[in-house]
C-alpha cells in the first residue's frame, strides 16, 4: 500500500470529520467510489477495498445516489427482452 499526502482547507477538513471517520478512511472511501462512478474498477473490487460484501457495497452506493447498472434505454431494452426468453 502506498502513502500519500494531500494538503486540504480546513473547511474541508471540518466537513470530512463530520463522517464521524478518520479522514483518511473518509477521502479513500472518496477516492474508491469516484473510481467505481468513473467506471475505472469493478464493484467487486470496491466491495473489496472497502471492506464490505457486494450486496453491502450496492445498497450503500444506491443510497448515496451512485447507480449501480449504467444502460443505455436501448441496453436496458434489450436486457429485459433477453431475461424474458428465459
């Protein structure tokens, strides 16, 4: 695992301490999420680094608004077109 540092305002500081975590866990937490958001890795890895399950990792990333299937209205046609043939 590598280190590193980064300087931040205060305010921020104060606004990442009402998490009621360290700020480190905070800011990862942050960093890992905005990865999974960029579609840069996988829910399971994020499930992973966090430290939670992957059902874990959906129901908390749906209530922090970061969806979990990124489909296109045709992807998400075509989907529900193929679970119906089965």
């Amino acid at each position: 695992m590598s280190t590193i540092s980064i300087d931040l305002e205060e305010d921020v500081v104060a606004l990442l301490h009402q998490s009621n975590q360290p700020v480190e866990r905070t800011a990862r937490e942050l960093i890992v999420l905005e990865l999974y958001r960029r579609g840069a890795i996988s829910s399971s890895k994020v499930a992973q680094l966090l430290g939670m399950s992957r059902v874990g990792f959906i129901q908390y990333t749906s209530r922090l608004g970061i969806p979990y299937f990124t489909m296109t209205e045709d992807e998400w046609k075509n989907e529900r077109t193929q679970s119906q043939r089965l």
